[in-house]
C-alpha cells in the first residue's frame, strides 16, 4: 500500500517538465562540509551562520524585523568559507528575521531561509534570529523518556493534532492546537474521558503524531476558522514546528515553547511521542530552498533531466547524496535532541536509501537506544534509486533495529486496502490465512508458514518481531469500521462489530509492534472517505460521543490492550523465541487459525496460551489437545482471571467473525 497521492496541495506546482532539460552537474564532485555548524549556531549572544552553496558566487544575508513583508534591516556579504560553505557572524544582540539570497551563473536566486533552519516567521517565509535551546517551558530540563524495556513492549497510536480535539464535545479549549494535546482533565458526551487521558487510559505506550514539521498547504497568517484541514506531508522546513498547531504562529518561539510542552506532558502521563517525519520529498522543488541554494543537488532526476517522482508528490530528495544524508540524519537527531522525540515514522521510507536510514539509527543511538525507527517499506512510484538500495520491506534484514508497516497482515484480515469492496480473513474472504498467519509471527521465518501463498512477500522480511508494525488501518485509505461497512454490505452491525473486534485482536495478539490509528477503539468513521488529508474537520475530527455510544467496544480494545501489555509471550523480542513457543495446530479448516504460545513463552505466567481466529460467519469446531482450558477471551468479552473452564476431549465450538483465547496449565 502507497500513501493517497497529494495531488491538490495549494503550494505544489510539481506539473513534470516535458522538455529535456540540459546535462546535470557531477554532483559526486560538490565539496562535503563535515562540520556540525550548518544553519544558525550561537555562543551566548553571538550567532554565526553557515550555508552550504558551493555553487554561488555571492551569498547575501539580510535581517528583517518582520517575519513578512517590510524592507530589510540589514545586508550583509557572506564569507565564502571551506568545503563549499558561506559563513557570517552577526552583530551580538541581532533578533528579529533572516533570508539568504544566492547568486548562481551570474543570476540572483530567491531569498529563502536556509535549510538548517530551526525557528522561522510566519509560513516559513524567513528564518528565525532565535536559539530554540533558550525557549523551554517550565520544567524541560527535568523532562525524560518513560521507561521501555523492550521495543516488542510499545503499543502504537497514530493521531493527527486536531482530531483529537477539533469536535464541539471534546472537552479541549486548544482546539487542533499542541497545547490542546497536552490538556489533562477534558471530558466528553455522559462524562466520557477525551484527550490526553483518553490515550492513556487506552493504554498506549507511544503517541504517533501526523507529521508536525513547518508544512506549505496551510496559510498560518490565516483565522483559524478559515485555516483549511491538512495531514501536512508537503514538508516545508524540516527541522521546524508547524505554526498553525500553535497559538501565535507569527510569533517563532511560541511554536517551539508549545510543542515542548506538548511532549512534557505527554511524557508526563507515561506516553512517549513518535513524530511523522517526511524526509522523501518537499512541497515544491522549483521554489524551495534547496533548489534556491544548491540547483539540482537536492533532488534525483530520470535520464531526460526531468525530476523523478518516486513519492507521487512531483519530487524526490537525493538522500544517497551527503549533503542531503547529512541534513536528513542531523535533522532526526535534533528533533530527539531538542524536543526530545522518543521515536520517528518515516513517510515512504522505501524512497530514501539504506545508508542513510542506519546512519540515523547510529546517530539516535548516541542519543538513546530505545528511540524507535519505522516506516513504510515501499514507494509511490520507479525511482531512479537501485532497488537494492532503498529501504524497502525486502531490505529489511539489512536494516537492524528498523521496522517497517507489515501491509501483508492488513489486507489479509481486512481486505485489500484499494479493492474497496473486497472483504479479508476477519469478514469470511477464503484464502488469506497465510497471510494472516505471515503477520501472527511478525514477518518473520517460521517453519509452519507456506510464503508460497502470502499475498505480498514470499519470504520473511523482519530479522525479529521488533521489525514489524502490525496494523489493519491508519490514516491512509478507510477506517476500519468503514472498510468492514463498504466491504461486507449486507452484514448488520452487530455482525460488523463482531468482525472489528475480530481485526483487532489479530493485531494485539501478533508478534511485533501493534499499530492502532486512535478512535478504531470506538468505531470511528470518516463517512466512508477514503483519503481524507484535506477534507475538513467535520469528517476527520474523532466524534467522542461515539466513545459513549459504543462504551462495551472501548471497554474491549482498553483490556485488550492491557492482556498484551500483561503477557510476554504476545511481544517476543526475537525470531528464535517465536519459532520455539508458537506453534501453530494442523488441520484447522478454512478460515480458521489457531495456535499456541506454548512452555510460558518469554517467561508468561501462563504455560500455554492457545489462540484461535474463525474468520468464518459461521461457527466451526477447531481440534485441541486433551485437557483443562480456562477461557480468557471469546468474541467480545475478555477477562484474565477467566470465565469459564473447559474440559476439552477434542476440541472446541468457536462462533463465527470471532476469537477465542484459552489457557492450558
């Protein structure tokens, strides 16, 4: 699966060039800076800055006052300085905005901030005469990670910054903005909890947001109640928090100060932050400063000169370069430097290259260990990039202490992501039990598997469970409910209910890292839209009263979450411990699954743990070894304690679109 295209971003004018276009530079012989003082760095008052433009012949910068409009303050020359680098040290005391204009080939290029930048004015238009490090709220310093053990531990939830809090019943004052995230105490529709203790009292461990670097398709200079809705995958600045998530985006320290005390609390409350992070391409490549800067190095090219599109969004970043692999990797770690971001989603990992994906595990490793790294293991289109190159599912294994989005178990259970109507395993679709099957062991290599008849890869592509996303929806393409409602047409909704619940504890009964877009835990839709990312927020935003409404559905993924959270043997660490405790039984029927996490797997408390999945409408016997069961779950009732014993003789009735899980002592 491919992430919708971005076909209609206000700032995008990405119309691919029909006209060959002259010879490209030997960019392999650019000078590489291996310094760490690109973009604006300061001691105490005095701030120097740094800009790679080996190609310039001048390089001006000038200080404005103003994030917007005026004339310039000041203009100064920049030195041209070693490794194809212009350098200026500004009067102690400057403040306000900066802009540096490139002339290249004797032509003045447009003025733009630098791509190091970390503080801009409004829409990104000029740099920032600030130092992030000196703007923290109240208690930053004290800030810290929480705990995580192991990364099979992390329980996923993707969100987007105003869905959280954008509906009238939310609770939330800061609607759509960081410090609506950070609110604790909301409340929603019969006093449901909303927000921030909503998430956790789900039990997440790690708060995905949508991406929440500077983007270009929302006006910040605009009123919030003309402020048009987007997920913001047209990166604008990388290393910079958008402004309209702010409550002053004309302000550059408001964004910065609001965004840390959005991760502080959420820190806080026992939750990490993973950041969608979108390295792949920009908003526009004509215009952006990379091209203003460094003409043609940024980006890969086809053979005509034209620019290659291997994200469907116009462009593609030359991240194999060093240039653009040293902004890329230095960008990651600032972001877990100074905002202290627990982990990173890379939107279309599979376009940038392999060598600059382990370069920043090296670098947030320096950092902290336990910083996740996952993506999507695939592109939008060819790249000129060797496939042997790119981070993509195939090359995982050379990718250590990397996941990627296991797309072979969401289609499986759910059915296939663009095949709207085609129903999965959970909704009585024949056939699809390897795939299904492919996701329970985490990608991995399991001697039980037949990859012959995966729908996807035919070979294990995680060297550990902790290589492997688990998930059956996300922001892209329909939720789950509205998938299960368009897919299976006829089916009441009580029979859909019973095939959500049925999706989900697939998902966190798997191996791997259980991935769940928030408010799939009671029932959201989108009005059956399929690609949402600038629709407004009347269908994106997460209706809490449906939290009311469907409390038993809450009540079930809540304890849901807590069973895996309470056993190891659902989270093994590594590909061994899952081929030695989980076996899968024989002979089961079609559309059925079952297995055991057998001999207290990763040390679990209990000794054999039995799972089965009858993704059948209709009920089917499944054969069990003789012996004494408790059950702890089945369909939609679940209770570790157990409600029921079993004296099983050869096996047990399992109702249709439902699980059941059983423990042998």
């Amino acid at each position: 699966m491919i992430r919708p295209l971005l076909l209609s971003l206000v700032l995008l004018s990405t119309t691919p060039n029909t006209h060959a276009a002259p010879a490209l530079p030997d960019f392999g012989s650019y000078p590489v800076y291996h310094g760490p003082d690109l973009g604006l760095t300061w001691r105490g008052p005095q701030a120097t800055l740094r800009v790679w433009a080996p190609t310039a012949q001048a390089l001006h910068l000038r200080l404005y006052k103003e994030g917007i409009g005026g004339q310039p303050t000041a203009d100064y020359a920049m030195t041209k300085a070693e490794d194809g680098t212009w350098t200026y040290a500004l009067p102690a005391g400057s403040t306000g905005f900066y802009t540096v204009q490139a002339t290249i080939a004797g032509a003045k290029m447009a003025e733009v901030a630098d791509p190091y930048a970390h503080a801009v004015g409004i829409n990104g238009l000029r740099g920032a005469v600030l130092n992030p490090a000196a703007v923290s709220p109240p208690g930053w310093a004290e800030d810290l990670r929480p705990a995580l053990k192991q990364t099979t531990d992390a329980v996923i939830g993707e969100m987007h910054m105003r869905d959280l809090s954008m509906h009238p019943q939310s609770g939330i004052t800061r609607k759509g903005k960081y410090l609506g995230v950070a609110q604790l105490g909301t409340r929603g529709p019969e006093n449901v909890t909303t927000g921030l203790e909503h998430l956790v009292e789900l039990g997440l461990t790690h708060v995905h947001l949508l991406p929440t670097n500077d983007f270009a398709s929302i006006d910040e200079a605009a009123p919030a109640r003309t402020n048009r809705y987007n997920w913001g995958y047209d990166p604008l600045h990388y290393s910079v928090p958008e402004g309209s998530y702010s409550t002053n985006a004309a302000n550059p320290s408001t964004r910065i100060s609001e965004f840390k005390q959005m991760v502080e609390n959420l820190h806080g409350q026992g939750l990490r932050v993973v950041l969608d992070v979108v390295y792949n391409h920009t908003a526009d490549a004509k215009r952006s400063n990379f091209e203003q800067l460094v003409p043609g190095y940024y980006y890969r090219h086809n053979p005509d000169g034209t620019l290659s599109n291997a994200t469907a969004c116009g462009n593609e970043v030359a991240s194999e370069r060093p240039m653009v692999r040293k902004l890329i990797v230095e960008s990651v770690a600032y972001w877990a430097r100074e905002y202290h971001a627990d982990g990173f989603r890379f939107d279309l990992m599979g376009v940038l290259d392999i060598e600059t994906m382990r370069a920043i595990r090296v670098a947030l490793d320096q950092q902290d260990h336990s910083i996740l790294m996952y993506g999507e293991g695939w592109t939008a289109g060819p790249s000129p990039l060797p496939e042997a190159s790119r981070a993509v599912k195939a090359n995982m294994p050379k990718l250590d202490r990397i996941a990627a989005f296991g797309d072979e178990l969401r289609d499986g259970v759910k059915g296939h992501y663009a095949r709207q109507t085609e129903p999965g395993f959970a909704s009585g679709q024949p056939g699809l039990e390897e795939s299904v099957k492919f996701g329970i062991v985490g990608a991995t290599r399991h001697p039980q598997l037949d990859y012959n008849k995966v729908n996807y890869s035919k070979a294990p592509w995680a060297n550990s469970p902790a290589q492997a996303i688990n998930y059956v929806a996300c922001h892209d393409d329909m939720v789950l409910w509205d998938k299960l409602a368009v897919s299976n047409p006829n089916a009441s909704e009580a029979q859909r209910l019973k095939m959500d619940l049925l999706s989900n504890t697939i998902v966190f009964t798997s191996q791997g890292l259980p991935f769940l877009p928030v408010g799939d835990e009671f029932l959201r839709t989108k009005g059956r839209a399929h690609n949402s990312y600038n629709l407004p927020d009347s269908v994106n935003q997460l209706d809490w009263a449906r939290k009311a409404k469907y409390r038993p559905v809450y009540e079930f993924y809540r304890q849901l979450i807590a069973l895996r959270r309470a056993h190891p043997a659902f989270r093994l660490p590594t590909a061994e411990l899952v081929q030695r405790h989980l076996e899968f039984f024989p002979n089961t029927h079609p559309g059925t699954i079952a297995y055991q996490l057998k001999d207290n797997a990763g040390g679990d408390a209990w000794q054999n743990i039995v799972v089965i999945f009858n993704g059948n409408t209709s009920a089917d016997s499944v054969a069990l070894p003789r012996g004494t069961y408790t059950v702890v779950l089945r369909g939609d009732q679940i209770n570790q304690e157990g409600f029921d014993v079993l004296e099983v003789m050869s096996g047990v009735q399992v109702p249709g679109s439902s699980a059941m899980i059983l423990i042998r002592q």
